[in-house]
C-alpha cells in the first residue's frame, strides 16, 4: 500500500477555500510573494459567503458615537462569556482596519450623504456597554457578503493567487511529529487524486450545517475542513454551539425573514392558537429568537403542530393586506408559493426552527494558528472563518460578527504564516513515505464496495436524527438515545456504496466523501452536547432549566469552559475560556439578559 | 467529455451553489424538468445555471425579465417549479 503514489505539487502555502476567509488569507499571502494555491469545490464567487445579506459590523462611528471596546462587551455577552476575551479585543479593535481596507479592495459600501460607510442598527448592537442600541453594521445593499466576495477575488487575481476550482480537499497530510505539510485533494474534472505539498496549509472550508435536517445553509456546507481535521487527529472545539434561526420553512429550510413577524405575522399552532402569548405575553411573536425556536419547539414536542406528522408551525400573514405584503416584504410571497406550495396571502406558512450558524470548529488562536489543548500552535496548520473556532462567538453569535470574523481571522491567519516562514517555524518538510494510504484505502473501499448502504438515505438518516435529538431545545433522553443512533448512522457511513465508478465527474463519489465530513460533525455536536448538563447561549437543555442559583439555566462553576471532542474513542476533554482580554480588563461573568 | 459526464457536471453546478432557494430549484429542475427541453431551450439553462445567484435569483423571483426569448420559456418554467 505505503508503494502507492499520487502526483506532488509544491506551493508555499495551501489554502482550502475560497469565501472570505480564504479570499482575504490568500491575499495576504500572495501579495507577500508566496506561492499561494487556492482550492474550492466551486467558483470562488459561488462560495456561501454570497447568502450573507445583513452586514458587516465595525466601530467606525461614522452615524453616531461608537467605540471597539462596546463592540467587545457586546460580542462576550452574546457569546454568553464563552468566548476567548483576547481573540474578542482582537476581533473588535481591528475591526475598523479590516472595513477600510475592504473600501479600498472596491467593495461598494453604502454610504453617508458626506460619502463615509453607512451604518444601520442591528440586533444585539449597544453602546456604552449596552446602554442603547447603536448603528454598528456596514453593508452593500441586500448583497453585502456577494460584493465582498467579488472585491476580494479581484484582488487576487491581480495578486496572481493560483486558483483550483472544482477540487475537493479529501484529507490533511501530517507527519509523526505533527505538522501540517499540505492536503490530498480530488479534481472533479479528471478523478485525478493529487498532494498539495505545503509549507502551510490554511482551511477555510466554512460551516457544515448541513448536519441538520432543516438547515437555512446552501448543500455545500458540508463541514469538509472539519471531517479532515478530525481525521487527522485534531480535536473540535465547543461543536455543541449551533445557532437556529426560528423561521426556517418546514422541509426546504430557506430563511423566512424576522421581518414578516416585524410587520405582524402571528404563529400558530394545530388549534390555531396564537401561542406566542403564553410564552411571552408581552413581546409575543417578536420576543427573542431562543424564545420563539423554544415555544415553537414545545408546541410540537407537546403535539399540537400542524400537518399530517404535526411536525411544524404556521406562521400567518393571511390578515395583512396584501398591498402591505407585496410592499414591504418582497419575495416573502415567492419564497413561500415555490418552497412551501403555499400563497402566504390565502394560507399561512409552515415553519420549523432551523439551524443557521456553527459556533464551534478547528480550534484556533486569534493570530489564525490552530492549537492544539496546550494552545501551543499545530505548525504548518492555520484557519479562519466558520470552520475555525478562535473563539469568538462562545456559545451564541453576535449577527454580521461572522463576515468580520473571516476578514480579521482570513488576515491574521495570513500573516501568521509569513511570520512563522520567516522566523524559521515553518519549512517545506519530506513527505512521509505513507501519506497518501489513508485516502487511497478511503477511496478504494468506495470503489469496491458491494451490497452497502446509500449515500442518499444515510444522509436523511443522519440530518433526521440531529435535528430530532440534538435541535434547537435539547432533552436529557434524547440526547442519550442520539449518541447511539449517530453512532448506528456512522456504521452505514463506512460502507456506503456507489453505483457509478467511472474518474470523470463522478458526482456520487464526491457526495459519499462530503457524507464522511458530516458524519465527524454530527458525532462531534451530538456527543458534545450530550455532556454539557447546562443551558448556555445557543445549547437550550430541558433538564437545565433558569433557577435563581443557575439564571438561564446556565452553570458557571462546572462548566464555563471549551469542550474539546477527540475522534479517537469519541473522548472529550475540556479547556478554560480565555478571560483575560490583549490590552483592557475582563469583562467579568454576568447573567446574560438583553 | 460524454454526455454522462456533462450532466454530472451540469448537477454539481446547480446543487453546490450559494444559496440554498438555488440549490433546490435548479436541483429539482434538472431532476423534472430539464429532461424534457428541446435542444435551445436545454442551451439556455446551461447558460442559466452559469450565472451567478445574485443574478439569476432576480429573474426567477420575477423582478427581472430576461431580454432572450429563449432563456425567457426556461425562467418561466423554473418559475413553476415547486420544492416539496
Ligand atoms: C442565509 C445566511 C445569511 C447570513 N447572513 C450573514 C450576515 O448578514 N452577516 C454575517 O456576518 N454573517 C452572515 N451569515 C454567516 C456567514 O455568511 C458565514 O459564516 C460566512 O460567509 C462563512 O464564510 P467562510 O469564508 O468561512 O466560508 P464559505 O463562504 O462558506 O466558503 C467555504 C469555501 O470552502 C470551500 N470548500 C469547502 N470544502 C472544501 C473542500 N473539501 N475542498 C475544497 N474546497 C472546499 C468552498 O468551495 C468555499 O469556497 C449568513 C449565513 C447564512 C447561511
């Protein structure tokens, strides 16, 4: 086995992907000079990082009063004190560099009379440490992640940054003392199975929240940096944290905006009861996203959702004038006619809690080094974006903090590489003489495979049993009958079976790989949560309930700290929260209550 | 490149897309639809599905109209298409 060989490229560093985090690295490395390849599974501009829509957020104070240091306050109180108070100060204070240098790179803000960055509120927001809410987020229309994309790729191209598109990174190559030296990855165009040799390599995959049945993010977000990781003997950090979005239409999970409930939309369930004034008599249908996901999930669990498996809620506009409907919520009436069969205007829209954003990922430090439980750096080894967990967003993320998120972390990851080239950390190592086995046996036995299960099937199994036992309202007994049928899902992952075995675009392979990333994910959430007996930000137990000694359910004395999750033996281990920020004091524990 | 492999391209370019509105219509498009275009109309989805969602989610949502006749029959179908 260990004779087998696969064609070698040499770069100074590899990057995979191409959305943000790895457009913004890639220009910090090719710009210095380095030979940078840069992989993605699709066009540069088709990355997910196009769905982002709100903004981009920054203290710049060009509407009104702001400072870095609210930003801070605000983004460790989102993330409920679970996230690294140094990578936060970090996040916050560079924030405005980042935004400017985005202008520069041509990214078409909306702007001021006087021509500075527009800025619009946003939840979450404050001033002066949450006093009142402050105008923070900088966007381009409804297209601001699209029109970062295309500024940043434009950059690179004059930066003459190598692309590969339609390459699928398999796995990490790494070495007994355990360095990164590159990647092996697959060309879709030629079945050819190549190694990316590297002095760095930098993953910047984004997010998997395809793991969920409901799920708002488009189907390559199949958390393909973080099932290479794992495979690699990295351990995940706090994959327990996903955050859900309340309004998701059932099955098809395209976001319905907070807006529809803004301008009076009224959830229902199977008696047509407004049930929103139960759970939150004065806020109703606007109360807090946790809220609402909670209500709605109570309602179904307690049976009276809607339809034939009540497994959803309605959300009705049918009382609002239609005139009102087409003017002030554009697309809501299309979005709901062609993924809910439904005219919102004559019946009401079926909605599930759906999952939105992953909090947790490859462990990393604010300068994008990943680190293993020590926090000393994995030489070789760098990631930023939504694969990669700095932390910053802890147990619950703070909107337009993650397009920030993978300008400063895309750059500081950039940066980290030239510094440890330059210091001599890094060097271009040999390959070890049997770096390619493992991908070679994966994909031999994909070959070979006979009388196994289908890709098709085993993922619905695995999204139905995630969103089922590990959703946005998590149970003590469900979470301990999910761990077993995960691990059921995982023995129909390894032996999978394709039909088509030909090299040319053979997009049933590629697929059989993704399901080998989600299963890392859905193990590494699904086991995570299982163990954290709390309610902290985003993971909402039952038997963790707000009591005067626990506010919000959440307990600080046992578990304010970073779950670790091991693919070996599916162990966990746990690491303290940085608490102590680069420059001010630290933003000490307290309730979170907004 | 055989029609095979063609094809597989075509799916990978319209199920791993940016958004997800995309990925489902023009999956289930390709699934339904798709196999019963004539040979223009087949051209004009290809060139449809070469466009970026930004682009291409407009027409479908009926904001936009395409100038192309052609391309105008297929965005009227993909129109129709319902995801369930
Ligand atoms: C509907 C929606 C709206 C959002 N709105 C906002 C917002 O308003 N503000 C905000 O801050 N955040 C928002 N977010 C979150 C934000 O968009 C994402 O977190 C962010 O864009 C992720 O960027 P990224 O660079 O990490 O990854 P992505 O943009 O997802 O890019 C990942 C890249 O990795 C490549 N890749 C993956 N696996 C492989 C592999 N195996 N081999 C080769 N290449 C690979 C892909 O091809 C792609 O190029 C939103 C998210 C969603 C779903």
């Amino acid at each position: 086995m260990s004779k087998l060989t696969i064609p070698v490229r040499k770069f100074d560093a590899v990057i995979v992907g191409a959305g943000g985090s790895g457009l913004r690295a890639a220009i910090q490395l090719s710009e210095a000079g380095l030979k940078t390849a840069v992989l993605s599974k699709v066009f540069p501009t088709r990355s997910h990082t196009v769905a982002a829509q709100g903004g981009v957020s920054a203290s710049l104070g060009n509407s009104e009063e702001d400072h870095w240091h609210w930003h801070m306050y605000d983004t460790v109180k989102g993330s409920d004190w679970l996230g690294d108070q140094d990578a936060i100060e970090y996040m916050c204070r560079m924030a405005p560099e980042v935004v400017v240098e985005l202008e520069h790179f041509g990214m078409p803000f909306d702007r001021t009379d006087e021509g500075k960055i527009y800025q619009r509120p946003f939840g979450g927001h404050m001033s002066n440490f949450g006093e009142k809410p402050v105008r923070r987020a900088c966007a381009a229309a409804d297209r601001t992640g699209h029109a970062m994309l295309h500024a940043l790729y434009q950059r690179n191209v004059r930066a003459n940054t190598q692309f590969f598109v339609e390459w699928m990174a398999l796995d990490l190559i790494r070495d007994d003392s355990g360095q990164v030296l590159g990647v092996i990855a697959l060309e879709m165009e030629t079945g050819d199975v190549v190694a990316f040799h590297a002095k760095a390599t930098v993953f910047a995959t984004g997010g998997a929240g395809r793991i969920f049945y409901s799920s708002t993010n488009a189907f390559i977000n199949t958390g393909d940096g973080l099932g290479m990781a794992a495979r690699a003997g990295i351990a995940l950090e706090d994959m327990e944290f996903w955050q859900f979005h309340p309004t998701g239409v059932a099955g098809a999970g395209v976001l319905i905006t907070e807006g529809v409930r803004g301008e009076g939309g009224i959830l229902r369930n199977s008696a047509n009861e407004r049930f929103m004034e139960r759970y939150a008599p004065n806020a109703k249908d606007l109360a807090s996203r946790d809220v609402v996901s909670r209500a709605m999930v109570t309602e179904i669990n307690e049976g009276r959702g809607c339809g034939p498996n009540k497994d959803f809620v309605l959300l009705d506009i049918t009382h609002l004038d239609p005139a009102t409907i087409m003017k002030r919520l554009p697309g809501i009436r299309e979005i709901s006619i062609q993924f809910a069969g439904i005219d919102p205007i004559k019946a009401p829209i079926p909605v599930v809690p759906t999952c939105h954003y992953q909090m947790g990922g490859v462990p990393t430090n604010y300068k994008g080094q990943v680190v293993s439980q020590d926090a000393t750096p994995i030489p070789g080894f760098y990631a930023a974006g939504e694969v990669a967990c700095a932390s910053v967003h802890g147990a619950n993320r703070l909107g337009t903090n993650s397009l920030l998120d993978l300008l400063v972390f895309g750059k500081s990851s950039g940066d980290s590489v030239i510094d440890d080239l330059r210091s001599g950390a890094i060097g271009l190592k040999e390959l070890p003489a049997d770096y390619a086995e493992r991908t070679l046996s994966r994909l031999n036995r994909l070959n070979t495979q006979t009388g196994g299960a289908s890709v098709n099937e085993t993922r619905l199994e695995l999204q139905r049993t995630m969103q089922k036992h590990c959703g946005v309202f998590r149970f003590k007994d469900m979470l301990v009958e999910g761990v077993a049928k995960i691990l059921d899902v995982e023995k129909a992952v390894l032996r999978t079976e394709i039909k088509d075995k030909s090299q040319v675009w053979n997009t049933a392979r590629v697929e059989a790989l993704e399901l080998d990333n989600l299963i890392e994910v859905a193990k590494a959430t699904m086991i995570s949560a299982e163990a954290r007996k709390e309610s902290r930000g985003a993971h909402v137990r039952d038997d963790a309930p707000d009591t005067a000694a626990n506010p919000n359910g959440r307990d600080d004395v046992n578990w304010h700290k970073h779950t670790l999750w091991h693919r070996e033996s599916n162990r966990l281990d746990y690491k303290p929260v940085i608490m102590k920020p680069l420059s001010v004091e630290s933003i000490a524990l307290k309730t979170r209550s907004y | 490149m055989g029609d095979r492999e063609k094809l597989n391209r075509l799916r990978w370019r319209c199920t791993r897309r940016a958004m997800l509105e995309m990925d489902l219509l023009l999956g289930e498009f390709l699934d339904r639809i798709f196999p019963t275009l004539n040979p223009e109309q087949a051209d004009a989805f290809v060139n449809l599905a070469d466009m970026e969602d930004l682009e291409l989610w407009p027409l479908v949502n009926g904001s936009r109209e395409c100038s192309d006749p052609v391309q105008a029959e297929v965005v009227a179908l993909l129109r129709d298409v319902r995801v369930k």
